[in-house]
DNA sequence: GGCATAAGTTCATCCATACAACAAATGGCG
DNA sequence: CGCCATTTGTTGTATGGATGAACTTATGCC
C-alpha cells in the first residue's frame, strides 16, 4: 500500500505493469473460476464458449490446472447427441483444503473447505466466551484446528491457508484485533498469538470480521440465483453487517465497513443521548423489552412471539422497525437492491418483515423505482466459517498458479 | 450487464478473456495515466521506473500515444546531471477535450477541460429553475454548449465526449433521470431531449449525480496530496453526497449511492415522523431556524453567525450536529478516515467544524484508532463541470487506442 | 458404412513484452 | 581537449501466450 500515485481519478485494479505473466494468471484464473462455479460440469468446449478463449487455449489452461492438482476429469459423457462425447470437468476434491476459524460469544469452531466447497472435515465446541481471556480461548482454537489439520493431512489433503472469523473490528489483513466487545477482547496480537500453535504449517491465518465472512457464504450461496449485491445484518449477541457488492465483499478502507450495528437512531431532537441501532435491535435490548431474561434462547422468544404474547410482540415490533430505518440508511449509502437478514433474524424474519418493509418502502429515496427486497440467509449454520474458509479458496482462485510449485512458498 | 455468471465469491473487474491486445491496453492506459497525473513532466526512464516495464516498451508505447495526440514531447532539459538529457513528456495541449455540463437549482453551464485537467474554454449562466421545463432548460442548456463546441472545432480541438451533471437520481449511465426534487423533474428523459441538439456530434452525454461529479472533481484536485478515501458532503439547496473510494467514485449498484441527505435521524423514538438530514442541515432550514428568509445568500448567513447572532448560531449548530451524525452513520459503514465538506458547507465549515467533528469522534467505531480527518473542498468552483469532464478524460485514459482511429466510432 | 457433428489436439503464426546491445548526449576529470 | 562514466532512448532478437486452421477422435443418423 506503498504505491498512491494519483491517477485522472480513478485508480485501477490491476495497478500495476501488464506482463504477459499476468495475462496466463487472468485466464488461468478465469478458467477455474468457471470449472469451480459451474452448476453443473463444463467441458473444455463449454468455457471456451463462455469465455471467448479459443478452444486450443482452455485446452492448455486446464492441462495445466489438471496438473496442478485443481481440476479433475470425469468419465465423458454420452450426451445423445450427434459428435465426440465432452469430458466434465470438476474441482478436483481430496487435494487441496482451506481453514475457516471462528471465535464467536457462545461458541468456536474449525471447519475445512475443499476448492468444491464442501465440508471435508469440522470440529465446533460450544462454551461462554464473554470476557474471556484471549491467550487461553485461541489455545483452544489452536488445538481444534489441529485435530482437523491432521485428519487432512492424514488424507493426503493439502492445506492452503486459513482464516479465522471474530465478533469484532480486525485491522486490516494480518493486523491485529482492535475491539471484540461482546469477548472483551481489545487490541488483541491474535495472529501473534497463534503463531504459538503453527497449526497452518507456517503459514499465518487470515483476519476478518465475522459478518464479513458470513456474508461472503451468504453470497456463495446465491451466486447463481440470488441477487449479486446485496446488505447483510446478522443478529447475534451484537448486530453485525456487511455489504456485498456484484459478488464481492465490500469492506471499506480498512474492513471495517458494514458496521451497522453502529449507526444512530433515536436521537430525541438531541443528538448527545441517541441509541444505536444495537439499542433497539441487539439480542439483548429485545429480551430486555420483552420481559425475558438475558439468556433465553431465540427459539424461546420466537415461541413467546407466536404464542401472542404482547411484550415480545412489541419488542420485535421496535426491533424491526429500527432495523428497518438503519437498513434504509445503508441503502440511501451504498445503493443496493437487496437485504438479507442472517443469525437471530433470519430465525425471527417472519415477526420482522412487515415493520422491517415498512421502513425501507417509506425511507429509501429509490424505492418508488425499484423497491428493495428482503429474504433471509441461505448459507446454513455457522456461515462465518464458511466464508472464511472461501475466502481462502477464492486467493487461490484468483492465483492458481500461485499457491505452490512455481513459487517458493514454503507449505511443509 | 448480461452475464452475471457468479465467481467463488468475488467477480473480478476485468471479467473476460484477456487476449494480447488487452495487454497492450492495459499498459498503454497505465503509461498514459502516468503522463497525465504527474506532477512534474516525466520521461519515458522515469515511466519505466515507476511502472516495471522496460524503458523498451515505454518508448514503444509513448510513441502510439504522440501519434495519437495525447501526449506530446518538450525541449529536452538540461538536468546538471551526467548522462543524456531526458524529453519531458506532458499531456497533449488543444487536441483533445471534454465537456462537462450542469444544471442545477440558480445556474447552468458548460465547461471544457483539455487532458491536462486545464479549462479551455466555458460559459455560465445564472437562473431559477425551481419548478422548471425540462425541455426548455435542456433547449437552453445545449445552445450554451454549442457555442463552447464552436469554440472548441475553431480552435481545432476534438471533443471526446461530455457529461452532464443533474442534482438528483440518474439511472445507471444512459437511463433517464428519475428525479431531482429540487428542479421539480421527475422521469426526465433527458438524454433524448438533447439528442435534438446534437452539439457533441452525435455522441451521447453521459449523465451522472451532480455531487458524484463534485467528488470526482475533489478527488482530482487531492489525487497527489489528500486521501485517497473520502466521504463527500456538498451543502447546496438540497444535501448532496459522494463516497470517494481509492480516488474511484463509489456509487452503488445504478450509481444511485451516497445519498446521504435522506439518512434517518432524530427520530423521537418513533420511525414515522423522523427527519432526514435535510431537515436540520439542508438549506432551507438552516435558514428558517436563523429567521431568515429562504433567499437569503450564504455570506448574508455567514455575516449573521460572525455577527454572533444567536438564531443564526443556533441554527448552524444544529445543522452540524445532524451532519456530523449522519457522517458518522456513512463512516462506519463504508469506513472511510477523511470527510470534506463542499458546496455551503465550505463556506460555512469554520463552523459546523466543532459540531461535525465532535459526533465523529463520540459515534465512529473506530474512532479511538483513526480519528476521522475533516476538511473544505479544493476544487473551485462548479466542481460538478469539472467532475463531469474528467469522467469523460478518465474514460479516455482507459482506454486510449478506443477513442478514434482503431475503432470506428464516427467522430464527425 | 458413409456422413454430419462436436470435442479435443497439433502446429504455424502473430503480438506484445523482455533482454541485451548500441547510439546519443551530457558531466567530470586529468 | 580527449576520454570515460552515466543516463536516455532505440534497435534488434528471443520468449511466452493466445489465435486460427487443420487434423484426430468419437459419437449419432441415415
């Protein structure tokens, strides 16, 4: 980050100097992108139709990721059509790995990914981690994750990295942890820390955001039907969000976008005193409004809420229409057509909705032309793992070359 | 926007195939963006430098760009140094312009910058288009362009394309204009209107947010000293925004982001009647709370608060107490470290600072890590031209073979 | 069995960049 | 004043990667 040469404006992604190296990446890139995403298995053909690349070419490309251990054939198919059968390609599974952690309130957790994007192997252990001390819970993470790393290494599954979820502010990539509120943690050295269990074999883990990653499943998840762009909010024990952006997390300068559990609300004329949006829609303040105590799991309060009972009515009822107005806040910002509700509120989305839709039809100046919509997540239990582990798996992607042989990367 | 094939996660900006002539592309706008940014006149050497080709291919490619007439060679200079003198090479003067063009509330104008960011030549005119014809306006408007593009092919310079800028929502790039309250348009399709005067020859105007053309501009104006990253807020009749990212405007999906006049805030405790930010920072209401009326010009206002007139006081006081709230909701979601202030606000900026800074520093998450950075706007005045033009020039950066020659674009 | 069709491969070609050598233009120094 | 070091810009040749056309392989259809 060196580089802030000014340009007319703007400043490009690829900053820097086109060699015809960067060319191979791209396509190279580009190639197993389109074997990894693909619904169903292409053929050679079929990306080079996709692509614009000549069928010569793909044929080279995917030579050289079958070699390097990303893709795999499958026996061609009979396809009952007239011509030479196409040989389906597929991400080649049981070689190569990636590790999303996560170190959440209530629990922690290790899950491995292949490039398909299956689960090859998770380990999740429930606990309180309130106040907790950082060295002893990353201790336990350490020894979680080692458990998972040797059961892949015992098959033969090359690890490529990993990166580890937390409730909190993450400076940057390999930077330390600024604040963790619900964990009492501040500025934690956590990758220091971690460095204590080489568990990745050297390599250092990742750092992000919880809501970051689980967005990130949450657009995996959609990635061929589901709107490209969209805000995610997840409720747990504090309100966090990211923005997704045509497939792409937007984290801001620093990654510490989408904090939209911050935003105010409510501020009574006066704007010393206001509340945040936690204020009205954190899992604490709705327990609290609907006479429930602190600990009382979602599905005891979604049950309290279906059985009529009119504080938690009225508790979800502000919930939603403070979420609702800071949604509409985020939209008016950063101009996306879509919300997802994940966590608590996706459980609680039913009793949200129509408070929630209210807000956002009367707040967000573009919705006469295109109302924003809203569903609830698809990307299943403890996403923030998942994402984490993609994140990972997208880097190689992006890079296949990369990640071993060519250069001198040091993976014992 | 057909192809929205979904990526493990992230869709890279250069989605497609790249061939050898993206390569060239590629490094022919990053030679000319070095040219054209610089602050001292660089030589093919310093190019080759700073960007890792070969001092070969620079030539090469610096040679297409002369014949191109976008760059343009000076007198060597003797540097009081050893070895051969280096040829300065500067943006091209009077071959190529854009223009950028403006209606707003009281006035309307063209104006024509060349590559080197330098106006050639412009024309402004005052009005009242509260409640306008759109047709007759834009009738108005493309006459005024006229005579600067009569200027601009006397002179012998070729336009290159232009911009227009509307305080409102314009629909992604071509689409209509949905609305600008302020104007009184709504469902403008403004485009169309002007095809009857084609004074760019047949090109059609690009249409951009007025306050994402001011950023645009601003952004210049930093390119070399201020940061990259910035949230824009204009104060003119209505409240207008924009998010400078890495000094690329962040608009949002249809370029419809930054509207950060309509953030939600001061709510009462109840979502229904809250007030948006143009309610206690707009102009109008500032001036109503000061008592005064709503013709009042901006340096009447500045006399009274300098007069230490209490309504005035009072009134200003509010206004950046909203605005510093409102800040503070967009930085914690796009997570920018720096917020200029342009339009009135500038004029003002003295003080709203206190106000602004103060709900920054008590509402931005990260805060206590990086305090938010606040300053007045650098570009001058009628940034939007500005901003509109160098959108034009920024294109042609890009891609500097497309604009004539190689492609058949009629040019006439 | 012959023909059309489609997938995948092989080979000559092209294009943009890298690399190395060279020419040009200056300052420094004896 | 002449030689050398130094830096710029140019001129080849080599290289890597994509292209395009021809060819091989494997199927369905008649």
């Amino acid at each position: 980050m060196s580089a802030r040469a000014g340009h007319l404006g703007a400043r490009r992604a690829g900053g820097g100097a086109a060699r015809q190296q960067s060319l191979r990446q791209h396509n190279l890139g580009l190639t197993l992108r389109r074997v990894v995403d693909a619904p169903t298995p292409l053929s050679r053909a079929d990306i080079a139709g996709a692509t614009g690349l000549t069928r010569a070419t793909v044929s080279a490309l995917v030579d050289r990721l079958i070699a390097l251990g990303l893709v795999a054939e499958l026996e061609p198919v009979v396809a009952g059509r007239a011509g030479r059968p196409a040989v389906p390609l597929v991400p080649a599974r049981g070689t190569v790995a990636a590790l999303g952690m996560e170190v959440n309130v209530d629990y922690l957790g290790v899950r491995a990914l292949d490039l398909a994007g299956e689960v090859v192997s998770e380990r999740i252990e429930a606990g309180d981690f309130r106040a907790s001390d950082p060295t002893e819970v990353l201790d336990r993470l350490a020894r979680l994750a080692g458990t998972v790393v040797a059961r892949l290494s015992a098959d033969g599954v090359a690890l490529v990295g990993g990166c580890l979820a937390l409730p909190g502010l993450v400076d940057s990539v390999t930077g330390p942890l600024r604040l963790a509120p619900n964990l009492g943690w501040r500025d934690v050295d956590v990758v220091g820390l971690l460095a204590a269990h080489p568990v990745l074999g050297g390599l250092p883990p990742r750092l992000a955001n919880e809501a970051d990653l689980a967005a990130r499943a949450e657009a995996h998840a959609r990635r061929l039907t589901g709107p490209a762009s969209f805000v995610y909010v997840s409720g747990e024990v504090g309100v966090g969000g990211a923005i997704v952006l045509d497939g792409a997390i937007f984290g801001g300068r620093r990654g510490w976008g989408g904090e939209i559990g911050h935003v105010v609300l409510g501020t009574d004329g006066s704007f010393d005193q206001g509340g945040t949006l936690e204020d009205y829609a954190g899992q604490d303040a709705i327990l609290t409004r609907a006479g429930l105590p602190r600990s009382t799991p979602v599905t005891a309060l979604l049950a309290a809420v279906e059985a009529e009972e009119p504080r938690a009515r009225a508790a979800l009822h502000v919930a939603g229409r403070a979420l609702g107005a800071a949604l509409a806040n985020v939209v008016n910002v950063v101009d996306v057509e879509h919300v997802v509700l994940g966590g608590t509120y996706a459980t609680l989305a039913e009793h949200l909705r129509a408070e929630v839709t209210g807000q956002l039809r009367r707040r967000v100046i573009s919705a006469p032309w295109a109302e924003v919509e809203l569903s609830t997540a698809l990307a299943g239990q403890y996403p923030a793992m998942t994402g984490g582990a993609l994140a990972v798996l997208e880097a190689l992607v992006d890079d296949p070359a990369g990640w071993a042989g060519d250069e001198p990367v040091e993976v014992r």
